[in-house]
C-alpha cells in the first residue's frame, strides 16, 4: 500500500467433494478425515468490483489471491486444519491508486465429528486466526484488525445413491471478531451432484450478517454468494475444480464476482 495513505479497500469419498468452498476458500466438511488422512486444496482466485456505487468518480478493486487450504485425521473423529491466503490487490478511485501484496488471511480449526452414518454425518468445529485483510466489498475491513474466532456446527446428508449421486451440507458458525469489526452470524449451505464415476457438480450458497457491533474503524457489512463449481477427479488421490463466485446480495458492499481453479489431493 502506498506510504501515509489511509485507505479501506472494498472486498471482496463424499468428504473428499465436500471441503466446500466459500468465495474460493475452503471450509470444513461435515465428514472428518479418515485417520491419518491428508486433504490439500490449492487454488488461485481473481475478484474484480465496481466500485460505482460507493465512489460517484468510478473507480474498481480487483484482488489475486493464492491459498492452500489443509485437513489432517488426527484420529477417526477429529480433523484439524487451516488455510493460508495471500493476495495481490489493489484499488482504483477518486483517491488515487493504491496497492498491497499480503497474507490476507491465515486461519487453524479443530473439528470434532460427533454423528457418522451411511447417511449422514454432524460435526462441530472451532477455529480462530487473523481475518482476511480484504473482504470483497467491504470498505472499511482494513480498519478492524484482530483476531477471529468462530464457533460452528455442520451437518451434511447423503440424498440418493442411484442413478445418480446426491448429497447435502449446510454449516452456520457465530464468529466473534476481537478488533474493531463486527461480529457476524456466518451460514453456508451446498448441494452436490454426482452424474458420474469423475464429475462432480456443486453449488453453494454463503452468508455472512453482521451483528452491528462494530467500533469507529470496523467494518460493518451483510453478504450473500453463491458459488456453481465443477469438480472433475483424475482417481481417488487427484482432482481439479473450476467455478465462479457472484455475489448477490449485500448492505455496505460493492458486489463483485470471484473466477476460481483449485487442485485437489489426498493422501
């Protein structure tokens, strides 16, 4: 970021498909790694916004982010975890332009699963780490720092098995944000379709709503996603995802839309 500049930028083996991904980010299944097992998803994300609507000159924020994403079967129901986001931005208006090359985010989870069925599975998770520098629209996300930590609860279901495959997931987290920003009731829902042995069709759905709590710096904002992907998988250790993120809705944002490509392995 430009020296003395005081700028907010704008943001913005069912296990196996279920590492479900909000914005690019993965998260959590509601089915734990096997013990022993290692799941890594690295990806590489482009946002761009128009910045119209907050800036009556015009102006854009556009961020390329790369992340890894990781999960561990510590036993057969515990999983822990974490993602490490680091992000190329910058920022276009009336002000000037302005630029910033990071770590964004880096967040670490323990997630114990107390339900696993042929049908479904339910787990509960805590996670804690520094929040994301640059949220897609979110305008004033710079002024909060701190640290998050979130509570959350999931649960997943395995819909149909034949012809097809299909199955559910749906997790909601209260994250409590000790800067500046406000907290926020976080929810995430998927549906997944199975049409064959290497694809895979996933859509996803993400909310974030603020409790309005924030200090005089802090960022204050409502947003919700969705998130069509295709996952296709080389065998049971390889797969590639592609998709795009387009948010639909918001309160103190300025909308964008996120085009993604992850790698995924186990092992």
């Amino acid at each position: 970021m430009r020296s003395g500049a005081a700028v907010r930028f704008p943001g913005g083996a069912i296990a196996l498909l279920l590492a479900a991904m909000a914005g690019g980010h993965a998260h959590a299944s509601p089915w734990a790694r096997l013990d022993g097992e290692i799941l890594v998803i690295s990806g590489m994300n482009y946002f761009r916004s128009d910045l119209s609507s907050q800036d009556p000159n015009g102006g854009f924020f556009e961020s390329i982010e790369s992340d890894t994403y990781v999960e561990f079967g510590l036993t057969e129901d515990i999983t822990i975890g974490g993602k490490a986001i680091y992000a190329n931005s910058s920022l276009s208006n009336s002000a000037g332009n302005f630029s910033d090359s990071s770590f964004s985010e880096i967040e670490a989870y323990g997630q114990y699963q107390f339900l696993r069925t042929m049908k479904h599975a339910a787990s509960v998770k805590l996670s804690a780490g520094k929040p994301a520098a640059f949220q897609s629209g979110a305008l004033s996300e710079m002024g909060g720092g701190g640290a998050d930590v979130e509570l959350a609860a999931l649960y997943g279901r395995n819909v149909m098995y034949e012809p097809i495959k299909i199955f559910v997931a749906a997790e909601a987290g209260f994250r409590k944000r000790f800067g500046e920003n406000a907290d926020i009731i976080r929810t995430q829902g998927t549906l997944g379709i199975e049409p064959g042995k290497r694809w895979v069709l996933l859509l996803e759905t993400f909310a974030a709503v603020s409790m309005r709590n924030e200090g005089p710096a802090g960022a204050d904002y409502d947003i919700v996603k969705i998130k069509p992907s295709v996952l296709y998988r080389f065998n049971r250790r390889w797969a590639i995802q592609a998709g795009v993120t387009e948010e639909i809705a918001d309160r103190n944002l300025a909308r964008g839309r996120t085009y993604f490509f992850a790698l995924w392995s186990a092992f």
